[in-house]
C-alpha cells in the first residue's frame, strides 16, 4: 500500500492489517521507530481533533511533524498552484497528511506526489482513518468485526462519517439499526447498496426504540440547521439525545461510541457507565493512526 | 505530587523538592529523559514567554509537544465543552499544561482528567510555576531562601505574581519593602497575614529609597491604563523606574528581577551591571519547568 | 563562524564549506547530531516555504524548533522590545533564525545575543541562505561553480534573490545574461561591479533568446504590480515565460531552476523535461540549511 485515500480501495485483508498493526502497537508488541521521520499535515480546513490525532500519532513513535493550515500559507497566498505547493512539501517530508473541503483532492495529491498520502477528510466524501478507528474500536469491544448489530443514529443523510462506517462493515455481515428523523435518513443509494448484498437493516426514530438488541450504537450529532423550523429541532431534539436511563437493558458488551466533539446527543451521566467508550475511541485514533504511518512508511518490522 | 495547582497546595519540603530538581537538571546531574513523552500545551490565553518556556523544557529533555490556542480550537467552536476537550487531550498526551483566563479551572481541569495538570497560569488566580522560577532565581543568587530582604515593585494591588511571590517566601522569614503608588498597594488581606505571621514590611514609595538594604528587588511594571488621569501616570512613573544610578550603594549579592516582558520599568543602563538577573531569571524558568516534569512524569531518577 | 548574515561576510573557502558540509550530508557521509538542540524561529514577516525548509532541516537531524510569529507574540503586543524578545528567546534556543521586513535587522541581532542567528531574509536586503541553496543547486548540476553560463530572467531590478545570486557567483568567473522588461532591469550598481571586476554580462528581453549558451537558468517573477499600465504587462508577460517549446536546443547539462512559490512564468509543460531542477532544489534547501546549522552548531565531525 502507499496512499490511503478511501475505504473503497482497501481489501478486507488490508483492513484486517490495519486492525492487527493497531493492536500490537498499543499492546507494545510493535514499537515502529519513526526517528528523524517527518510528516507533514496539510490542514486546508480547521480539525484540531484529528491534527493532534495525527500529530501524537507520530510524536510517540519518535518522529516529527510539521503543520501547514490553509491560512497560514503564505506561497498559496502569492498564486501557488495546489500540485506546486504538495510537490514542494514532498521534497521536506516522508509523508503528506491531507485535509480539504474539496471532493477527490486526496486522490489527486496521490497522483502528484511519489511520497505516501493519508486522507484525513476530503469534503463530503471520504475520511477512512475515521473509519479504521472506528473498526477498531469496535473489533477491540466486541472481538470481532463480523455480525455484529449496529445501531447508527443522527444525521444520516449527510454524515461522511457513518456512511464510511456503514459501508466499511458491510463486508463484515452485519445487521444495522438506523436511527434517525425521517428526513435525515440514509441516502437511497446506500440503502439499495445494502440491500443487494443482502444486508439486514431497519429504519427507526427513537434512539433507544431496540438499544437492547445491539452491540454498538454510533451516536452522532443532529444539527439544528438542519431543520428549517426551530421548533420542529426541539421536539426531535430529545429522540436523539442518550440518556443514562435508557441503557438499563443493554447487553453487557453493548458500547456507545461518537466520533466526537459531542455537544448535547449524548447526556454526560452516560460518560461513567461501563458502556461509554467515546474517549478510548478517541484514544484508538493514536493507535491506528501509528498502524497507518507504519504500513505506509515500512515499520511493520 | 499528581498536579501542579497553586503554591497553596506546597509543603515547604516539596517546594524544595522543585528547587533541588531544578538545580540538579541545571548541573547535568540530573537527566530526566522525556522520549516519546507528549506536553499538551493548552493556551486559551496568549501567553508566548510562557509557552515556550514550557515548550522547551519538554523539547530540550528529548519530549514534545501538542498546542492548543483557545481561538484555534475547532471543537470548542463546534460547541464542545471544556471537560470534553480536557478528556479527549489527556487521551493523546502525558501531562496538561493549561493557561485560561478563568480562575479556578486548573484544579477543576485536575478533577476531570487522570494524568498530570500544571496551572501555567488561570486568570488573576495562580501561577504557580512562575512562583517557582521566581524562588529558584532567589536561591541560585542568595545560596538561601531564608531571611531574606526582598523589594517588591511596581503595581502590588493587581500584580498576581508579586502575591504568589510573597506568598510563597512567607515561609522564609523574609523582610519585604512593598514600593508601589499608594493607590497600587498591597491589598489588606495579605498585608493582614503577613502581620498575623509576624513578618516584617514596610511600604515605600521610590523605587530606590532603601535599596541598599536589600538582597533582591523584584520590579513589576505599573500600567498606564490603572491610573484615571494620565498626567497623574507621568509624574508618578519615574519613582518606579530603576535605572542604573540609583545601584551605587547596593549589596554584592543584590539582584534585580523581573519576571518580563518589560517595558521602560528597568532602564536598559541596568542591563549590563552585575545586578541584572531578568534574562538569567528566564532561563531559570527552563529548568524549573524541567524539573515539574520529571516530579509529575517520574523523571526522578 | 558564529552567524549567517550577509553573503558579503563570507570568503570563497566559507561559501565552499557550506557546499561540501551540505554534500555529505545529503550523501549520508556526515550526520549531525541535533538531538536536544533547539532552534528559535522568528518569523516576523510570512514564509511558509523557507520556515518549513528550516524546521524540517532541524528535525531531520533529530532537533526541534520553536516559533514565533509577529503577530502571535504577546510579548511585542504587551510593548517589549525586539532586544529584549531576542535576549529571551537566546535563553530558550541554541540558534535563533530570523526573518523581517527590516534591513540590518539580523546583523542587530547577532550584536545583541551570544547565540548563534542566521539571516533568514532582512526585508529588500540579504538572504543568504537561498543564495547558498542556490549555489548548492549550481555545484551539485554542473559540478562546479566556476566558469558557468548563467541566465537569470524576471524582476531584475527589486529581486533580492537574483542581486544575492549574481554577488555570490561573481567569484567564481561567471558569464551572465540579463533577461528582464528593460525597466526592470540590473540596477546600475551591480553592472558596474561586474564591469570592475571584468565579469562579462549580456541584457536581454526575451527568456529564449540565448537559451542553447546557457548551463543554467534562474526564472523569478515579473510581478504585475510592477507594470503601471496592464496592457503592457500583458504584451510583455510573455517574453518572460519559459516554455517546453523553446527547450529544443539546450546543452544537456542546462538546467532550469526557481526559487519558488512559481505563478506561472514556468509553464508546467517544463515540469516533466529532464532540466526542470526547481523542487529538487528545494530539497537542496534542506541540506543546505542542515550545513549551516552544522557549522553554526559544531556538528562537523
């Protein structure tokens, strides 16, 4: 492998790689030495969360980095083109870590460059190292990644997130609750997608309507603007906020995760409960984010 | 030790503890080796000297470092609260280092995640490891911390660092001379405890009226923007502004410290006496930082 | 040597370190050790291209760096001044790089600190660390300095890049030409420093004109600003842009090079023909400053 550009171009054996570095890295069976290496982050849209993912990622293996935003870049600002501006970074770094709102940039970098490229969010299209930590936490609470029930909830017509998440289990014989306000529901072209594989899944509206039948609920945010009437917002609003009160006939490996930064979806007297797990999820990021600098820069021994 | 909150919370022994590890890291005989350690550097209010004292004292013991700045924090825009970021920063690093403008929030902040907080300074409350620096300049130059003559000037009613300052000598059995315009005085309530630790002080109001006295005078800027008349501001300025004619007749172990950026409180003529100590006393502030690290990071042998 | 300020402090025998203290670097023969060494970058005007061509020649060598940007430091806000921010900062790093808009400011700044600085570019003055790159980039393509045929085309009148290139050759037997819109031409100075030194030149209005005599081509930017009357910039803009057509008869040894950010005065149907040599010489950028902080820092055994 020597980009990472999109969950479509992986195999389920490369994922499974990806699942296998990640846990030896944490379990400090592999300690890939990423001295005198050097990433560079090129964030042309804000992601503290993920710039310091990446940026812990490669700082604990012993390597360094160096950050370039949008804003700051002076030689875009003097009419530099964007392949000029990535084949200059190549000459500096080992690895370029990419973020834009623009569709296709990442897979476009790939082609400029003869170093490795990580997509970390390329607009509404794909974020895959969002989506191989998610398997991996959830591999890591459930064991496996295979039939598994899964229930996703929020906005599920324009979350990148769950449709990467969505698409990357379907190879894993899952069954899949989606939780959400009708018109926020998975797009049609994923649901068909679905049902052509022969994969289970039901619509539903209320967050906690069959909570005790899953293994995993992927909560995510509904977004106030979303709705056109306020009012309709703050009656959903309360079917897609987790309370600690609803969790009391969940399985004993039922686990709550969401992507984060949360701001109300899910009500923090959950955070304390054995089934919250959002926070490591977030730890889990370091991990597989390490597992991806290592495959693609040759530390697997 | 697990935080580093106020220097309320110091004994005398581990005050000297920090003083002894300083010492010993400034020597060479003592190497704290921060490898593959990470700072989370939380800034959310600017503070340049002060990041990058503790950015080197990290980077220069083989560790790095993960900033934060309040205006950069995309999650917080996104409506994230301060307990979430907090929790998902001690995911990816060792040790928080946290600046905000709020008092109180180190120790909250302390409170909510389980790796070590150092307060790098919250509002007009604390700011302990300048404290600290401030005590390792005294001892370095005094060879002692003990009975001690300290001037203390400039703006006395506002200054946290002068009150962390006499705070934290109070132990000591120090004599202070407090310099200041009247309406810049030490408030009561320390003047209060100083009386009831039978502590000796008088308040002056030139900079220099008994300089000969003393061992250490520790000069703070007045702000122009504390007095109502600005004419006022003029005349009163040049009684606490030390140049170097007013050093004739002071002691051989006397030093002038500040804990900077100065403006025009010290006249640049002080800069090349021996008494000058402010540049020295920042470079103080490296290994005193170096020496929180290795107490809360278990750098001590 | 103790600074990097000005292209005019060094003899040919320095110039010729930094050529061969670079070349064994890039070839793996030398390996400074930075480990522990710190460099403060002060960039008070933006560079993302020469700040991280900096950073990552620190960080490859196992060093780090800090940086202070004008407008985040608080200190300068708070009304500090520039000596005072460079006797701080020298008490943090072990090497200060510095770029402003300021001429002489670098040359003040080595007078102020006893730590090493390098002149990272003084406004309209000196940056002699391209120069170096720059001459890295000749020796490493034609295997020696001396005796070449140099074109150097664009804003030959503001060019601060081309004015340090043409100094820096000037003692190695060059024959230039002088390729720029005639108002934009040599300044008067130069020429009549070249004439006393018998060094023979040529002026020229058109990027092809002489091509095939050349061993190498230096392109920079005509900037539009520079034309009082647009339409003139665009009858004249053509004349400076160099094209894949006009490559036909060029000595094999001919190279093209650019100090970059490029617009479009190279086409990039030039990118992909073996004298493109512009990001290659970025990557020289890398080993050159590597050199400098080797020497600067004893790292040259």
């Amino acid at each position: 492998m020597n980009n990472l550009i999109s969950m479509r171009d992986l195999t389920k054996e490369e994922i499974m790689l990806f699942m296998e570095t990640a846990a030896k890295i944490e379990k400090g069976e592999l300690n890939p030495n990423m001295e005198r290496k050097l990433a560079a982050l090129m964030f042309y849209e804000p992601s503290t969360r993920t710039h310091f993912s990446f940026a812990t990622a490669m700082k604990k293996l012993g390597g360094q980095t160096i950050t370039m935003r949008g804003t700051q870049n002076s030689s875009v600002q003097k009419g530099e083109s964007f392949a000029d501006t990535l084949q200059t970074l190549a000459q500096y770094a080992d690895i370029i870590v990419l973020r834009t709102g623009i569709e296709g940039s990442a897979r476009y970098a790939a082609e400029v460059v003869d170093i490795p490229v990580v997509n970390a969010g390329d607009g509404a299209n794909q974020h895959p190292t969002q989506a191989l930590l998610d398997l991996y936490s959830i591999i890591k609470t459930q064991g496996t990644l295979e039939n598994l029930n899964i229930g996703v909830a929020g906005d599920l017509r324009f979350g990148r997130t769950v449709h990467s998440l969505v698409y990357s289990l379907s190879e894993f014989n899952p069954k899949f609750k989606f939780i959400s306000p009708s018109f926020l529901q998975m797009p049609s072209y994923i649901k068909d997608d679905l049902v052509s594989q022969n994969i289970e899944f039901e619509e539903l509206q209320e967050i906690d309507q069959k909570i005790e039948e899953l293994d995993v609920l992927y909560v995510t945010r509904v977004q106030r603007e979303r709705f056109a009437d306020p009012e309709e917002y703050e009656k959903a609003k309360s079917s897609y906020i987790l309370r600690r009160s609803m969790l009391a006939g969940v399985k004993d490996n039922f686990r709550v995760m969401h992507p984060l930064p949360r701001v109300d979806e899910i009500s923090t007297d959950v955070d304390d409960t054995p089934y919250a797990y959002y926070f490591q999820q977030a730890k889990n990021g370091v991990y597989t984010r390490q597992a991806i600098y290592a495959v693609l820069l040759g530390g697997l021994k």
